[in-house]
C-alpha cells in the first residue's frame, strides 16, 4: 500500500477488503458531497421565492412548502458540512474507526429540523383552518409550479448511485438519501399544494389551502420519523444486516468450529466491521480464518479471535485485532 494518498475518499475496489487505512467513507463521497452544494444553493434561491410568493398571495400551501424547504435547506447545509468534514479529517487517528459515521449523525440531526417543521405547518394549518384567510390564487399557482420543477431537478441531481447494493449495505450513503427523501417528500407537498389551490379556484373550496398544509405536516413527520429511525440505528451500532452476520458465522464456523461471539456494525457507508470469538479444538492462525471472509462485499474491518476449545484458554498465537 502507498505511503501518501493525496485522495482517498474515493478508493480502488481492492481496498475495501480488511481496510489498512481507516478510511471508511462511501464509494460515491466526493460526488455526493458536490451535488449536495449544488442543490443547496438552488434550494436557497427556492426558499426566497415560495417565501415572498406566499407572503404576498396569502397562500398557506405556499408559505407550507416554503416552510418544508427551509428545512430541506437546513439539512443540505447539515450534509454538505458532514460531507466536508468527514473528507477533511478521514485520516485522523483521532476517530477510531473513522469519519464514516458523520453522515448519520448530519440525517439524525435532519429528522429532528423536519420534525420540527412538521409541527410548525400543523399549527399553522389548525389556525387557518379557523381563522381563514383570502388566497391569491391566480399568483400563488405558477409559484408553486416552479416550486415543484426545482424539486424535479434537485431529486434527479441527488439521485443515488447503485454502488449500495453493489456493497451489501442496503442504507447506503443516508447522507445522500436523506437529502433525497427530504426534496422528495417536498414534491409531493408541492403537488398537494398545487391540488389545493386548483381546487379553491375552481370549486371555491377555501379549506383546500390549509388541508393541505395538515397533510404536508403529516407526511414530513412521517419522513423525520423514517429517516430518524435509520439514523439512530447505525449511530446506536444496532445489527445493519442479519443475512451479512449469519454468512459471516457460516464462514467461520466452516470446518466445525464454534462461534461463541459475534459482532457486526456499520461503520460508514457501504463499510461494515466484524469481531468474532471462534473456539476450535484445533485452532488454526487468525489468517486462516480471515481469508474465509475474503469477498465478502462491505466487509472492511475484521478482529478474530481464537480459542481453544479443550482448555478454554486463548493462545496468543491465534489473537489478531488487526485490521490490514
């Protein structure tokens, strides 16, 4: 292995296997990381607009999706610094087990703004609901178009690539998808938007507006609550794939041994990092047991350990926590 890497965020396939380096970033890291800046400042742009439009036509499902894009703001700057920070410090013995992992603590942070978010338009939506209010809808319409054509672009921009399943890990870069799942969901409040102002104009149905800001607060909770769930496990260190696991234990335990311990966690995306205890009445060398693991897809760190299972007593010679 060469002794400088002037870039190695985005390395040979070879290298994923029983990582020397520590590096544990996604395969995709610095083209995910540059469209996520690039979709944060049309974002930005997008923001100003829905917000002056639905001042100035007193739409509530304007101002919503305003509301829901400040959040999708937010959270594309969250990435984007997690993005940048875990590239700038990947090589930092500081992190244990690298900078991976700083890309699901950016989603968590996200679902907890869309949450926020979720009760702000529901509250507001309540007292429109009570209190209505005119709507300039001949305005607000074409508004809410472009709102929804910018969306269109952002998602097609963010789309993931097929490198997750390629790698056994089917979260994938939740950096990149959590700011998917954000514009997503935002397209879908921009269709419902469009919906409800079609709807007052034409039927005269003035709760529309604000209805639909009800179901734009429930679908963001729904998605703060998804991309909170898959956030919290991978930072909690919960199993990311029993399948992985049990061919991990078939593999160690191929000539009768016995695997009395077994852990797996994710430790960034694509990366995952096993520690086996194996007792075996003839134990071999550690690398005889990791050459079993060879080819396993995602699979980047490996600790083994042997023991022999006539006395119960670990032989030095059989005790590896290395990871190269």
């Amino acid at each position: 292995m060469t002794t400088t890497a002037p870039d190695r965020t985005d390395p040979p396939p070879g290298l994923d296997a029983f990582r020397a380096d520590r590096v544990y970033l996604g395969a995709d890291h610095r083209r995910n990381e540059r469209r996520t800046w690039i979709v944060t400042i049309i974002c930005a742009a997008t923001l100003v607009a829905l917000l002056a439009g639905g001042a100035a036509t007193r739409s509530l499902a304007l101002i919503a999706n305003g509301l829901h894009m400040a959040a999708h703001l937010a959270a594309l700057l969250v990435a984007s610094a997690a993005y940048a920070l875990a590239r700038r410090h990947a090589g930092n013995p500081a992190f244990s087990f690298g900078t991976g992992k700083l890309g699901y603590l950016a989603g968590f942070a996200n679902a907890v703004v869309l949450a926020v978010t979720a009760v702000l338009i529901g509250v507001e939506s309540v007292m429109r609901l009570l209190n209505p209010e005119t709507v300039n809808y001949g305005d607000a319409l074409p508004i809410a178009a472009g709102g929804l054509v910018v969306n269109l672009v952002c998602i097609w921009l963010l789309k993931p690539t097929r490198a997750a399943a390629a790698r056994n890990d089917a979260e994938g870069d939740l950096n990149l998808s959590a700011a998917h799942l954000h514009l997503s969901a935002d397209a879908v409040v921009s269709v419902l938007a469009l919906g409800a102002m079609l709807a007052g104009r034409q039927l005269g149905w003035s709760f529309a507006d604000p209805m639909a800001g009800l179901l734009a607060a429930g679908l963001v909770a729904q998605f703060a609550w998804t991309l909170m769930r898959r956030a919290g496990a991978a930072l909690l260190d919960i199993n990311p794939s029993p399948e992985l696991t049990a061919e991990v234990r078939r593999r160690l335990s191929d000539e009768g041994e016995r695997v009395i311990d077994l852990h797996l966690w994710r430790l960034g995306p694509g990366h995952h990092a096993v520690i086996a205890v194996i007792a075996a009445t003839h134990p071999k060398p550690v690398a005889t047991y990791r050459a079993r693991l060879a080819g396993l897809a995602g699979l980047s760190h490996v600790t083994v350990e042997v023991r022999d299972a006539r006395t119960g007593v670990e032989g030095h010679d059989h005790h590896d926590h290395g990871h190269g």
